[in-house]
C-alpha cells in the first residue's frame, strides 16, 4: 500500500491540519495520536515539495486553522480574545471557569429551563403565567461551533473530575459505581436543543464540523444510550474522520463481528478506515492473515507508527505468539524509549514468559520515566506478582486504579492477584469491574469461570466460561474449560463435545499445518493436548463406549512420540476440519525414554492415566501380551509403579495359564 509523492504530501497536510484542529479544542489524546502518525511519514525529499514564496506548502500553517464557511469564520474572529481565555483556563485544568467563558451558569439555567422552576411541569408554567417562554422555545446563544465544543466539553470533563473526587476508595465498602456525573444532564440537554435547531433552520446553518457530533456520542455513551451515540459518533466520523477519539468510542461500542459488519457501509472510505478496520478486529480477537496483511501495508505508508506497531504486536499476542509479540515489543521499545503506552501488555508477556530480568529492567524504566502513569504501576504490580509478593502486586494494581478507574489490566490482574491470595469475594467483584470496563475482555470472563468453579458452583462457571468461549472461540483453553466444567456437571456428552471443540479450536487460523479430513476424523500425526484427549476418553467410559474410550486413551498415549502409524483416529462429529497445532502441551510434564527432542510430549500425568486404562482394558479384552507390555512402560516410566507391577504379575500368570492349558 504505496503513496504516490503527491498522495504522501496531501495526507502530511490533512494531518497537520488534524493536530491543530483537535488542540485547539483541548482534544489532547486525538491531537497526540494524529500527531505521532504524522511523525511516523517518511519525510519528502526537496524534490517532492512544491515551493510557494520560497517556503514548502506543506509547512505554511497559521497557529488557528482557517475556517472556510464565512459565517463561522466570523463568530470565531468575534470570540478570538475570549476563546483565547477559556482555552488557557483549560490547559490550567479550571474546567468550570473555562465553560463560564462562553456559558456561564446562570444564563444556561435559563437556557435550559432549570432555573427556577420548583418542580412545576411545562403545563403547569403555561396555565400560571402565558408569558413564561418554555424551554424548547428558547433561543440558544450564537456561538461559534468551536467555542460552544470547548465549553461543553469543558463541563463535561469538570463533571468526571467531580466524580472521580466523590468516588469511594476502590474496592472499599462504599464504592459500589454509583457516583455519576453530574454535568451530563445540563450538556444532554444543551446539545438536545442545538441538534433540534439545527435539524429547524435546515440549509440556513453553516456544516457542522463533526466534533459536537463526536461531544454528543461520547455523552450518550456514558448514559447507556447506546444506538443514538453510535449514530452520531458515525456522522462525526463522516464530517471529520481525523479524530481517532471519536473512532476508538465506535470500537468501545463493538462486542461483536456482526455489529462491526452493519456499520460498515457508513463508514468514510479513506486511510483513517483502513486504520479504524485494522484495530477494531485486534480488539475482537480476528487473528485471520488478513489483520496482518492490513497492517503491513499500514506500516508500508508510516513505518515507524508506534500506534500500528503495538498493534501488531498484540495481533501477535492474541495469537498466543508470545515470542514474536515480546521480540515487537522489544523492538518498538527500541524506537519509543520513553512511551509508556501498552507497556502494561508487554509486562504480561514477559510475566508469562518468566523473563523476571526483562521485567524488572521494564519497571525500573517506567518508574523512571514517570511512576504516576497507571501503564507503570500495572507494570510494577506484574514485577511483584512474579516474585510472589502478592500483596504487594494488590498494591499497586489499586494505586493504577486510583490513577484511573477504567484501567483494565488492573482491574483484571488484580482479580488474578486476589485469586492467589484466597480472597474469591475480592477477586469476583475485581473481575466484575473489569467486565464493567470492557465486556471484551475474555480474561475477566474465564477468571470469573475460574473463581466460581474454586466455589464448586458450576453453573454459574459454566456460564462465564461460555461467555469467555463466545470471544475466543478459536482458543481451545476456553472450550477446554468449559468441557471440564460439563464433565464436573455429570454431563458428559456435552462435555465431549466441548472438548472434541477445544482440540480443533487452537489452530483454527494456522494454515501452514496439515488439516484434518472432510470426514471429520483426526490425523493422528497431529500434535494434540494429551489431557484434552484424556477427558473426552474418560467421558466416553463413564457413557460405556468402551470403543470410543480406547480410541482416544490409544490417542492420548500417542502424543509421547508425536503420534502412531494409524492413519485415523476417532471422529469429531460434525466438524469438517481442524489443523495441527504447535508440538508440546501446557501439562507437559518432562520427557521419557520413548520421546523424542523436538517431538511429542514425553511422558506426562495423562498419557500415563491413559496406558494404565488401556493395560487394564486389555487385561479384561485377555490380551495379556499386550497389557504385560503396557504395565512394563508404566514401571519404566516410574508412574504408578506398585499398580503396574500386580498387573505384570497377573498378565504373566494368566499367559502361563494360557500356555499349559495350549500344551
């Protein structure tokens, strides 16, 4: 996805356009990430720019964009001197006082029709006194679009100071969520009636720039007006797709492939799509080649993009490609010494990975650079996890919390911390939260699967399971757990399926490896969880099919060597096709005489269960010849020696029996 010389300098305009436009209203987050995407362009050589007065075009910019609809432009030139005030009043963090400059209080009560009305109802002002104006025919102040955003907003981000101020400690006895901002309401309202005016007066009005569009989502967002917001932050995306804030509230509001499908087509076709498209399906876990190709081509165009590169990064974390992720990380930490963003990430990486001294080098570092940004305690609280000081990780995954409530690594991670500590209460209410933040996050699902299945209440793991499948549905540890939690339940026939789900979901997307057939059966050379295929196996005794428990014991034991000469295995019922995931298991437990390096499991717990089963199985089939060998196995495996060797001895007795009755 090359750009032409011409294509690279208009979009280096748009984007300088872009920063300036979100800066000047106080858009920080959208002004640096537009910013950091405008870095990320190579940079033109002289040939490539046009000259005017001796200056490259593309560097001409006054300190306030132009405004071109000459109505706008002019109640910007009258507000100049006041916007300038309230602009600084913002950057001082005096939220109040910044909105006070173009609405203050009083007049937007009146306004608004909440000054004075003592309760009394539209119907009740009008019989009172006619001449009372009610509130829909109020006329609203001629502000610029500009001005009206920064006052607005303004107040709603004094409401969230207030509320994050009146909140409770996190996690105390108080806190239960239900402190709200109170500056929603007025700013509801207000914004209510400018749309209305707007929809009345029709072509009169100049366009509408988009970023009241984008203030009236985000409000509707926080009030659980969910179809409404999504309406107006796609029109704001229409009118100025150059604000990543109003983009990434559209992703928040996306759970699913489908809703993401439906609005598709409203979409502005441009770069910023592409963008758009590209992270949404990192967020939903679509670990399909196409993700990768579109970030490739991403890269192509700004190939130093912080932003894309943590994406891809994660593209390969999701994946469970902890290695490749940690080597990206590493290497964007390279470029970006002093970028904090999604480091939190990347300390759980390198805490699943055992990379204490990596970790400790990223803590040290972030401390460094700035101890108060949550990424950096989320950081310091996984260093302390690893050493297993868990209380102290409980710490400073709160102090993240303290910094920002909407943290979710934190509220995740301090789930899992509580979990180590015993504290299920605390690690269910942290995992309740984290679900709060963002209902996609499949950790927080399986942790609350996790803690109730630790409280043997089933149904309700089997349900959070559910939810942690319905994600991930290509990872098998969620369809594992929700097998095990079907197997615990006593339902053993859905639990085979779940689990027969489990071995086809891991390599879902890996096209590389050989597939299973159209038949529905599986290649036994394929690599697989031998505990998977323990479970299942178990079931099917438990349901006396004694043929299908053989099948998948004989296919367990074979995951020592990487697989057996039999050209099918079992079948999958309706599935039409599974492909080989990577050699080893998670419950690998060290390797025995017959594996070989680099191949298969060795011998674990499960594949030892397994040919103990199939000794006694043949033992009852009177083949003694080939229980006295399975038994011999388990001896020189050193797994339940004592049980091996009674069966050698009676698999010995009876083939001398057999004998001396044949002679």
């Amino acid at each position: 996805m090359g750009l032409s010389a011409k294509d690279a300098l208009q979009l280096r305009d748009t984007l300088q356009i872009a920063v300036v436009k979100c800066s000047e209203r106080c858009l920080y987050h959208a002004a640096k990430w537009a910013a950091e995407l405008l870095d990320a362009l190579p940079v033109p050589t002289a040939a490539d720019i046009p000259k005017t007065k001796g200056l490259p075009t593309s560097y001409i910019h006054p300190a306030f964009t132009p405004n071109h609809d000459p109505v706008e432009a002019a109640l910007e030139a009258q507000e100049l001197s006041r916007y300038l005030l309230a602009k600084s009043l913002f950057d001082c963090k005096e939220f109040d006082r910044c909105a006070a400059v173009f609405l203050p209080e009083s007049s937007l009560a009146d306004m608004l029709g909440t000054k004075g009305d003592g309760g009394i109802s539209a119907e009740g002002r009008e019989t009172a006194n006619p001449s009372v104006v009610l509130p829909s025919e109020r006329v609203l102040p001629q502000l610029s679009q500009k001005s009206l955003f920064l006052a607005l907003y303004a107040k709603v981000i004094s409401g969230e100071k207030r509320k994050e101020e009146d909140s409770e400690m996190i996690m105390g006895p108080q806190d239960v969520g239900t402190i709200t901002n109170k500056q929603l309401v007025t700013v509801t309202r207000f914004l209510t009636r400018w749309f209305e005016q707007r929809k009345a007066e029709g072509a009169d009005l100049a366009p509408s720039q988009g970023f009241l569009e984008y203030l009236y989502g985000m409000v509707l967002v926080k009030e659980k007006n969910d179809e409404a917001a999504m309406h107006y932050l796609i029109e704001s995306v229409q009118l100025f797709p150059w604000n990543w804030g109003a983009w990434m509230e559209i992703i928040n509001l996306i759970t699913r492939l489908e809703q993401l499908n439906k609005i598709t087509p409203k979409l502005p076709q441009n770069i910023m799509s592409f963008i758009f498209h590209a992270h949404v399906s990192i967020n939903l876990y679509q670990q399909g080649g196409n993700t990768a190709a579109s970030l490739n081509d991403l890269l192509a165009v700004f190939p130093t993009s912080s932003f894309l590169l943590t994406d891809k990064a994660l593209l390969y974390y999701h994946s469970k490609d902890l290695i490749a992720a940690e080597q990206e990380f590493s290497q964007l930490l390279g470029l970006h010494p002093q970028r904090l963003d999604a480091l939190d990430h990347y300390s759980n990486i390198l805490y699943v990975l055992n990379l204490r001294p990596k970790l400790a080098f990223l803590a040290h570092l972030c401390t460094s650079i700035d101890k108060f940004r949550p990424e950096s305690c989320v950081v310091i609280g996984n260093y302390y996890s690893l050493l297993s000081c868990h209380d102290k990780a409980v710490q400073y995954f709160r102090r993240a919390l303290m910094l920002d409530r909407s943290c979710l690594s934190a509220w995740t991670l301090m789930g899992h911390e509580y979990v180590e500590l015993k504290n299920t209460h605390a690690a269910i209410e942290s995992y309740r939260r984290a679900v709060d933040v963002n209902r996609r996050d499949y950790r927080a699902w399986y942790g609350l699967g996790q803690t109730y299945e630790v409280l043997e209440m089933h149904a309700y793991a089997l349900w959070y399971y559910k939810k942690a499948a319905g994600l991930r549905p290509w990872d098998g540890k969620m369809w594992q757990a929700v097998g095990s939690c079907l197997q615990k339940m006593g339902r053993d026939r859905d639990g085979i399926k779940a689990l027969k789900r489990a071995l086809l979901a891991d390599s879902y997307y890996d096209s590389s490896a050989s597939s299973f057939g159209s038949t529905g059966t599986i290649d036994r050379m394929t690599q697989m969880d031998p505990e998977v295929l323990l479970q299942i196996a178990v079931m099917y005794d438990r349901l006396e099919e004694e043929d299908e428990a053989k099948a998948y014991m004989e296919l367990c034991v074979a995951q020592e060597d990487g697989g057996v000469t039999n050209e099918q295995g079992p079948g999958l019922g309706d599935s039409s096709g599974i492909r080989g995931d990577s050699p080893g298991s998670d419950d690998g437990e060290g390797g025995g005489e017959r594996a070989t390096a680099g191949e298969g499991t060795g011998v674990t717990v499960a594949t030892s269960r397994a040919r103990m089963w199939l000794a006694k199985y043949a033992m009852r089939a009177e083949d003694y010849e080939t229980a006295n060998r399975l038994a011999t196995e388990l001896c020189q495996d050193g797994v339940e020696v004592e049980e091996a060797k009674a069966l050698i001895r009676e698999a010995r007795s009876r083939m001398e029996q057999t004998s001396m009755m044949e002679s």
